[in-house]
C-alpha cells in the first residue's frame, strides 16, 4: 500500500507547482529496483487526482533498470528485479541506478 502514500504525495506536488492549471500529462521515472509497481500508482492517480486539476491526465512511465557494482569484483550489473547476486557469486553490491521514483515532466493545458 505504500503506492498510495506516493501517489498522493506525487499528485500533491504536481499541484503544488502547477497551481491550478489543467494537468495533460505526467510522466514518472521508475527504477526497476524502486519496489513501486506501475499498474498500482496508476490505479492510485486516478483516485487521487480525482477533483483536482490532473483529474483525466495520462500518466506515463518511464522504467530504468537496475545498474549495481559488486563490491567484491567491481564488475557492473544490470538488474531487472531484485535478486541481488554477481556472477561471481558474491551478493555484496552496490546500487547505482534503478532504485528511484522521479517526476520526469509535467504536461499543462
């Protein structure tokens, strides 16, 4: 449920800068490591934005893979989900990307 919480959080500061211009669209940066599912923050926004000036805006997303670096072989990785093991067999990694949730653009009437 903590997609709800960052749903509301989202449509908060969108209306917070847009004021009380008609929201288009909103697109949202996703780490594949964030833990956030898309489908649930898509359900969340058209709750959330309902009543307010992003009600019936697209949200799209953008979904950027995981990048780790393994602290034992400095090899670097990319991860599609969190399973978190180098080829080397060490499971200590560093994260580089994909751990984020960003507001990337804001589209307004």
């Amino acid at each position: 449920m903590h997609e709800l919480a960052i749903t509301e959080s989202i449509v908060s500061g969108v209306r917070e800068r847009v004021g009380e211009s008609r929201v288009l669209r909103v697109i949202l940066e996703v780490g594949k490591l964030s833990q956030f599912v898309p489908e649930s923050i898509k359900f969340f926004f058209e709750v959330c934005a309902q009543g307010t000036p992003l009600e019936g805006a697209a949200l799209e997303f953008i979904e950027v893979a995981g990048r780790v670096r393994c602290r034992a072989c400095a090899a670097e990785l990319e991860l599609q989900d969190w399973i978190p093991l180098c080829p080397c067999g060490s499971a200590e990694l560093e994260v580089l990307a994909g751990q984020r949730l960003l507001v990337k653009a804001v589209e307004v009437a």
